[in-house]
C-alpha cells in the first residue's frame, strides 16, 4: 500500500500533467475570436449535462459529471483531432495517451480513470451514452455561437454525431434547436440550408 505522501505526489504529478490540457486547442472559436482549449470545452460540457441531469432521475448525476471530466483527458497529450480528419485510430492514440498520462497515480486511480474514458469512449452505460450526445452537442452549439473562420464548413455540422443525438427525445429537441443555430449561420454566409433530411 502507498504512503499518503506518495500517493499525494503522485496526484500532483498527474494533475502538472493534465493541465496541458488548458492548452490543447479545438476545431472551436469563443466568440472573442480566440481558439477554444479542449479543458474549456470539458467546463462547458460538464456545465451542460448538470443541467439537463435533471431530465434523467434515474441515471447517476455523479458519474455524469465525472465522464465529462475525464472524456477528453485523452487529448492531452497528441491534442484534438477535428472531426473531419479522424480516422480508425483516434481511440487507439488517446487511450495511449491516457495509459501514460495516468501512469503517475496510484493503481486504484488509474484504474478508476481509464474506467470511466472506457465506458465514454464505448458508450457502454446510460450515462456515457447521454454525455456523447451532449459532447456532439456542446461542440456545435460553440461552433454556432463562436466567431469561427470565413471557410469554415457548416454544412458538416448538420451531419456531425446524428448517431448520438438521437437517443431521445430531449437530446433531439436539443439538436433541433441547435442545427437551427448552424443554419442561421450557413444562411448567414450566404450559403442555403441543407434540406432537412441530414
């Protein structure tokens, strides 16, 4: 069994090594024009499923709130890749990058953080299932409300993470209302809405 000072060390240590995670930047823009970091994205996230807890007695609020937290923590180290660059082998990086990120903990926590990236990463329980939607959802919801880029490409938000948005009925009225955002935007630039089939 680990001393508590150096199972203390080894939280510090972790947490030096998360807080790259404040730096890692996103495919997203706040509206001040400014890149959004991934932890800025994971604050918003968590913020976001507090709320529509609410919606959902019978899953487990807390455990909610702790795949927010640790759903990108994978990023930490080879950063974000933008949706529509990924392929087959983002898991298999970020849960790399987790192995080593969480090296610094004693076992009972690293097994306690890989556990829960796991169960988000697959989509294993209720809870995981509701903060991928909400992920998909607080992404787009910056990317409409953020002062992104003149080419940026709205036209893919409307197909981005359909297959999470719609586990039920809240998540839909939530991504309906969202991809009214995008469209506004898309309208904004002078481009036609997609039909509303996407």
């Amino acid at each position: 069994m680990q001393s508590a000072g150096s199972t203390i060390f080894g939280i510090l240590d972790f947490l030096r090594r998360a807080e790259r995670l404040k730096s890692t930047l996103r495919t997203s823009w706040t509206r001040s024009g400014r890149q959004e970091s991934t932890a800025e994205h994971s604050w918003r996230l968590s913020l976001f499923a507090m709320l529509v807890s609410q919606y959902y007695p019978k899953l487990d609020a807390g455990r909610i709130l702790q795949l927010c937290i640790v759903h990108d923590l994978g990023e930490t180290l080879n950063g974000d890749i933008p949706a529509p660059e990924q392929n087959g082998s983002k898991a298999e990086q970020e849960r790399e990058d987790m192995l080593d990120l969480v090296r610094p903990l004693p076992a009972d926590m690293r097994e306690r953080l890989m556990s829960l990236w796991e169960e988000y990463e697959f989509a294993r329980t209720p809870e995981a299932r509701v903060v991928k939607a909400l992920d998909k959802l607080e992404t787009l919801l910056q990317q409409a409300q953020g002062s992104t880029p003149p080419d940026f490409d709205y036209t893919f938000n409307l197909g981005y993470g359909v297959k999470y948005t719609r586990l039920d009925e809240v998540i839909r009225e939530l991504r309906a209302a969202v991809d009214d955002e995008t469209k506004c935007c898309l309208m904004g630039r002078g481009r036609p809405a997609p039909d509303e089939e996407h």
